[in-house]
C-alpha cells in the first residue's frame, strides 16, 4: 500500500502487505489513532530515510512480520494500546463498521529494524504483554525523541538498541 496522505478525525486501520511512503517528506498519515499490520516493510531505509513514514498520530500500534518499521512523527506520540472503529469496505463496495483493537506496540520479526524518530514526546505504555512495547528479534533499534517516557521495554534479542532524548528521559515500574 503506498500512502500519499491519509487523514481521519479519528483511527486508521491498515493491513496489507507493507506500507511505503511516496519517496518525499511529507505527512503520509494523520489521525487520532493508528493501527498497522504489515507483512513486509512499514516505511523504508531506503534513501536515507526520504523514504519513511512520515505521521501525525497520537496513539499508535505497528508490527510487521517480515520488514523494517520506519517511522517519523511530527509531533508527540504514544505507543499504546489501540482501539479504532473503522468502515470496511466489502468486495461489494459496501462499508461495514468494525472495531479493531491491537497492544501497543512497535515489533518485528525475522531481521527487521526499528528506526523511530519522533518530533516531541515518546510515551512508551506497559503493553500488559509479556513482550516489550518495541521490539526486534534479530534487528538493531533506532529511537530519536525530544523526550521519552518509558513505562516498558524496548528490546532486541541480538542487535543495537540505541536511543536518543533531546530532554527529559523518565521510566516507569515496568521498565
């Protein structure tokens, strides 16, 4: 799926087999929340991040299972549990409304990387999960925020976390 821009009052729903900014550096996506599930690469390393995606959302949960997370918010952000009430649209051209809920996380499988890079304020909230918020398996992990609030981990399992606060860095129990 190739965002050029997507905007909603509310949440945005995606699952597709991966998601890829238009190559330019402007706001792809903007809504309250987000959820995506991809299959492939969520943005892109390609181009020396033009090739992120660029986003405008307050809550958010991303996970492919097979790509890179590429991410880059204008403003503050939370990855937290997300719940969006989206129309579906049928085969039919029909809509029919849906409530989709995900864990708040930012994750991928296999060698994908996490490259996050957040204009304000990132609040990381404890999942509930067994898992950490951000996470990789074999992948490094890149967070760049003016501040971080991080009330559960970020972890991978065999590669370099790597984060950078511009101000204030605060954790929470879980952490």
């Amino acid at each position: 799926m190739l965002f050029r821009s997507a905007t909603a009052s509310g949440g945005i729903s995606v699952v597709s087999h991966g998601v890829a900014d238009g190559g330019d550096s402007f706001t792809d996506l903007t809504a309250t929340s987000v959820i995506i599930s991809a299959t492939d690469d969520v943005g892109s390393l390609a181009n020396e991040g033009v090739d992120a995606l660029e986003i405008n959302v307050d809550n958010l949960a991303v996970t492919s299972s097979g790509g890179d997370i590429v991410l880059f918010e204008t403003n503050d952000a939370s990855v937290s549990t997300v719940t969006v009430d989206v129309a579906r649209i049928q085969t039919d051209a029909t809509a029919t409304a849906v409530t989709d809920s995900k864990v708040g996380v930012v994750a991928t499988t296999g060698t994908g990387q996490i490259v996050f890079n957040v204009g304000g304020a990132l609040t990381v909230t404890d999942n509930v999960e067994e898992t950490p918020a951000i996470s990789t398996e074999t992948g490094a992990i890149a967070v760049t925020a003016e501040e971080l609030i991080l009330n559960d981990a970020i972890s991978s399992q065999s590669a370099d976390v790597t984060l950078t606060i511009n101000g204030n860095f605060s954790t929470g129990e879980s952490s």
